[in-house]
C-alpha cells in the first residue's frame, strides 16, 4: 500500500506541475464488477459502488492527462452464476486503484467553452491496484490469501508461490464529456481493468487436498474444497486467463485556470461562456 502511496503522489505531481492551459479536479462515483473464474463473462454482474478522485491535465483541445484514485468492492459466488456446478466457492475483495490516463476526445473539447462543449473520447493507461480476497466461514470474512487455499508451499505443491495482492492494471475504455458551465465538466464513462493476476478471486489452479484423506476440519482445506469431493490435481480453476474488473460511473470535475493570460494555439479561438 504504501508504494501505491508514493505512486499517486508522483503522478498528482507530474499532472499538476505542466505547464498548459487548464486543470481539472473532481470526484467519480459508479459501479465496479469483476470478471473472473466464477463469472466468466457477465458485465455488470454483482456490481458495487464504487468511487474516487482524479486530477485531469488538459494541454489540447484532444487530449486529456489524468492521475486518479478508485476504490470499490467486487464478489461474486458460484451458487449464483453456477459456471462450475459442483465447486461451491465465492469470494468478494476490496479493491484500491491508483493509474495514470490518457483521454483522447473525437471532438475539439474545452471545458467552459461555448461551441466545444461535449465530446466522446476514448481513454487508456497504466496502473497499480491492491485486492483482498475473503469469504464467509460461520458468519466471518476470513483472508483467503492467508488460507493458501490452492495449497501455496505444500508439501503436494511445494514450488507454488503465495500470490501477491498487488498488481499492475491496464484501465482503458470509452466515455462522453459535457461542459455543464464555464467551471464545470461531467462525464460518464465505462471502462475495463486488465490485471496481471489470477487471484482476484482466489481462483487459479487446482486442489491440492484429497477428499478420501481429508478430515475437513482445518478451516484452509474447508475453504479450498466446500463441497469435499474434489482430489489432489482436479482443475479448481482456469489459469490461462487473468481476472478482469470494470468500473461504470460519472466523473464531476471544477476548472482550474493555469495560464489564462497566455493561451496555446489551440485555445485561441475558443468562444467561452463569460
């Protein structure tokens, strides 16, 4: 968490240290959803609230350089999507987003302006999330990374690591912005996360405990296997493919002149409302 601290705090910098026309700050409220080995491929299943804050560059009437923050929470269970029959897991994680964003309008876009005043745009970039997979054991949330449910360092898997609960995340997807008034902007966009993990849901690989053998009183072998009847090696998960989360929402942000007294080219002809 904290290398996710020092990573906002360089890129609010980098943002809000450029030289151009103009800055925008604001929060984003929506939904976040997850895609994964329990849902394979069901947008906005499960969604949750989620919400943030971003800092946007604006150096053109094209483009659009942001620093933001997002947090939300994704779960999903078996018994609901009911991909797997016959696995009885679920999960739900607290997930904290911090990335850097390149927005691309279609249109000449500027925020105050009378004749530029909306825009779709498309966006994509490069960050860093934490994740925490838990679930429910006799009413509790328990940490199923701690749990190393797939048998993490076993003696039947002895070279398989505990999985990290951070990663890098590509965030990229589409969004429309409308220039409300000479200070304010709202957007709604929607966008995917590609992670480079496959434990968002703590589903990857295989089991490691044998049903015949096991007593199923040790909370990491109930978690691993709810339904006792799967063995050493049976397929738990996919681990071909990486887990997904998405996030939906509106962005509101307030205008921040930086050098009203010296526009570039590219805001010289721009007719705004005062």
């Amino acid at each position: 968490m904290q290398k996710l601290v020092y990573f906002s705090v360089i890129l609010l910098i980098i943002s809000t240290n450029a030289r151009g026309q103009y800055l925008e700050i604001g929060p984003q409220l929506g939904g976040m959803y997850y895609l994964g080995d329990i849902n394979p491929g069901l947008h906005f299943g499960n969604t949750n609230p989620g919400f943030g804050f971003l800092a946007r560059y604006n150096p053109t009437t094209r483009w659009g350089l942001r620093a933001h923050f997002l947090t939300g929470k994704v779960d999903a269970s078996d018994a609901e999507y009911q991909v797997v029959l016959n696995r009885d897991l679920s999960f739900e994680s607290n997930i904290m987003e911090i990335a850097f964003i390149a927005e691309l309008n279609f249109l000449t876009y500027f925020t105050g302006s009378k004749q530029d005043y909306f825009s779709p745009y498309i966006f994509g970039g490069l960050g860093m999330f934490t994740y925490s997979p838990k679930a429910d054991h006799n009413g509790h949330l328990v940490s199923l990374q701690e749990l190393r449910t797939e048998g993490q360092g076993s003696k039947e898997y002895p070279d398989r690591e505990m999985y990290s609960t951070t990663s890098l995340v590509i965030p990229f997807g589409i969004g429309v912005k409308y220039s409300l008034t000479d200070k304010i902007c709202v957007a709604a966009e929607w966008g995917l996360r590609k992670t480079y993990t496959d434990y968002l849901d703590d589903i990857s690989q295989t089991y490691y405990i044998d049903s015949q053998e096991a007593q199923f009183i040790d909370i990491a072998e109930i978690m691993s296997d709810p339904t006792q009847n799967h063995d050493t090696g049976m397929q738990r998960g996919n681990p071909a493919y990486n887990d997904w989360y998405g996030f939906a929402g509106i962005i509101i942000t307030y205008k921040i002149d930086l050098s009203p007294r010296s526009r570039c080219n590219d805001f010289k002809n721009i007719k705004v409302f005062r």
